[in-house]
C-alpha cells in the first residue's frame, strides 16, 4: 500500500528542501504528547515538562489533538520560512473553514470534510477519545477564531520555555542535511535526492511519481504547485505526509537513523511475524500508530465489523505489539512501538545466534 505523488511535468526546482520552526516545533509538541514513539528523546520530554509554567503545561494538554496522533495540516509549511513568527503568520492567513477542518481530522479521526455537515460525527468521535478532546471540538467549532488565537499564543509561548534552546541545538544538523540533500538534487536529480530522504521513499520508474511506502491507498498531486521536503531531528523515527485535498504535498522525514535494540527470542519473533502476515492487521497497526483507538473507531477507519477487528486485536496482543486499557467505558488500544521497531533487529539477531 502506497501514497503517491504525482509530478509529472513539475521542474525539478519545484521540489524544495527546507528546514521549518513551525515543522520542527511541532515534531518537538509530539515527543511531549506521545514520548513512548520517542525513547531517546524521554530525558529531553522529562526535562521540558518539568521546567513548564503550569498554564503553558495545561495549555498543551487542552490543544495537544492538534499534534499528538497526527499533525495538523496547516503546521508543516508547503512553504517554509527562517522565523516561527513568520510561519505562525501564515497559519493565520488560512480561512476558518480551512483551518476548522484539518483540525477535526486532526482531533477527531476520519474524514471530516466541511466542518458543519461534520459535526455530530467529529463531536461523536470526539467523545470517544475523552472529555478534553470533547470540549476542544466543541470549542473549535463554536468559535474557532479564539480557539485560533489561543492556539497561536500557546506556540508562541513555546518558543520561550523550550523551542528556542532545541532549534538552536539542531540547526546545524539541519543545515548540513539540507546541503546534502540539494546538492543531490542539483547533480543527480530527483531520484537521488529521494533515496537519501528514506528507504521508504521512492521515484516510480516513469519518473513521474513520488511513492511513499505507507500502509494506505492514497494519491495526491503536486501540480503547479510542487512538494516541500522538511528535515526534521525530533520527528524521528515519523515520515509525516501531508496529502489532504487542497493542500501542498509536504513530506517531513527524520535526519537520524533509529538506535538498535535489544533482541528478543526466536518464538517471540516468530509469533509477531505471524502477527503481522495479515494484511488487516497492518492496516489496524498504522491507524493504532497515530494514538490509542477503540475497537469501534478501528471499525468504522477500516469499514469492518466490530468482531472483525476485534480477533485481529486479539492476535496482536497475543504478540505483544498492542496492549489494551479500560478508560471509563472505552477500551483503547495501543500500539507497542518499541516491539514493533526492534522487530528487524530481533530478526536478524536471533537468525545469526
């Protein structure tokens, strides 16, 4: 399963690289939302949530939807720019509409287009996931221009606490991944450039589409108006892709390559394997790697019955890459990343034992 972009026809100056703030910062608010995708990055969480004010702590537990499962679309930059300030600026000039909907696919899952014949289900959905998201859609919806500016100052206040320190930190990586990266694609095209950004990432042979190795059927088109590739430190090991209708490809990748774990045995290895033979299961494990989801919220992603995805669950506990929670009246599901991401390495490790 593949998201392809289509450049046919497209310069290849219309591919651009480029570090954002706005990018960066972002990846920075989803090691603090969701720090188990992120191990070696739990001292630096540990260390920023301890040092916040406590209303900038509760401002981003009251907005983290907009960045926690998966970033909103209008904070990854099609064109990025040096100052935080700048990009936030842009964010601004975005409608209300606009905005209202990459939030609420963002919040609340799904495919919520036009925020008013979508507001029962994205208030539904919203539920489901807690009484905080609940109340953030509610509010999103009823006056999204100060929910927008509450938004805004709660990242500007970011810049302060912690992101000013971190980009400093990674500049130079940054930099020096961005002059690697053009440099490729000044002397040996496109292909090159996008086989130095990810294995996942590929020029289809016709050299007239971006293919992206994601575990879902999607297609977008980057005509007239090209794709934005954003170097990323703190979005590791995330290739983030925004491909939602109306907005510029851009493509967030990691710079570092993840570290190696320990292995595990043969017959945990074997049975994760088995695990993951089900081409169901993969699909339940993508929607699961973006947040914690209850067994109907998988159904209704997927359009499969409740007992369906619930023996696929089951065989995915069995394996240990997802573990189960009783929150309230839901049962939220939860991708084990760390087991998932040694995989590989088990593998080989227990082959040549």
């Amino acid at each position: 399963m593949t998201l392809r972009i289509d450049i046919s026809g497209l310069p290849s100056e219309r591919l651009r690289f480029a570090a954002s703030p706005l990018a960066e910062l972002t990846a920075m608010l989803h090691v603090l939302a969701e720090p188990g995708h992120h191990p070696q990055l739990a001292d630096w969480a540990d260390g920023v949530w301890a040092g916040l004010p406590p209303e900038l702590a509760e401002r981003l537990r009251e907005a983290e939807f907009l960045w926690r499962s998966s970033q909103a679309d209008f904070l990854l930059p099609a064109r990025p720019r040096p100052d935080l300030a700048d990009e936030l600026d842009d964010v601004d000039r975005i409608d209300d509409e606009t905005y209202v909907t990459a939030a609420l696919v963002t919040t609340c899952g799904g495919d919520n287009r036009g925020r008013l014949a979508a507001r029962e289900r994205a208030l539904d959905l919203a539920q489901a996931r807690g009484a905080r998201q609940e109340a953030f859609a509610e509010r999103l919806l009823a006056d999204p221009a100060a929910v927008r500016a509450r938004v805004r100052h709660t990242l500007e206040q970011c810049a302060d606490a912690f992101f000013d320190a971190a980009w400093t930190s990674v500049a130079v990586r940054l930099a020096t991944d961005l002059r690697l990266k053009n440099d490729l694609l000044r002397r040996q095209g496109v292909g090159a450039a996008l086989a130095s950004v990810s294995g996942a990432i590929a020029l289809a042979p016709d050299g007239d589409c971006i293919v992206v190795d994601k575990l879902q059927d999607k297609a977008t088109a980057a005509h007239g108006t090209g794709v934005t590739f954003i170097p990323s430190v703190f979005g590791r090991p995330h290739l983030v892709v925004v491909h939602a209708p109306g907005w510029q490809p851009v493509v967030q990748y990691p710079v570092a390559e993840p570290d190696p774990s320990e292995p595990v045995s043969l017959e945990t290895v074997t049975l994760r394997l088995e695990a993951l033979s089900h081409p169901v299961r993969l699909r339940l494990l993508r929607t699961l790697a973006r947040g914690p989801h209850t067994t109907g919220e998988l159904a209704h992603t997927w359009g499969l019955s409740l007992p369906e995805v619930s023996r696929h669950l089951a065989a995915l506990r069995r394996a240990g890459l997802v573990t189960a929670r009783r929150q309230g009246r839901y049962v939220r599901h939860t991708l084990n990343l760390p087991e998932l991401t040694a995989l590989g390495t088990d593998l080989l490790a227990a082959v040549l034992r």
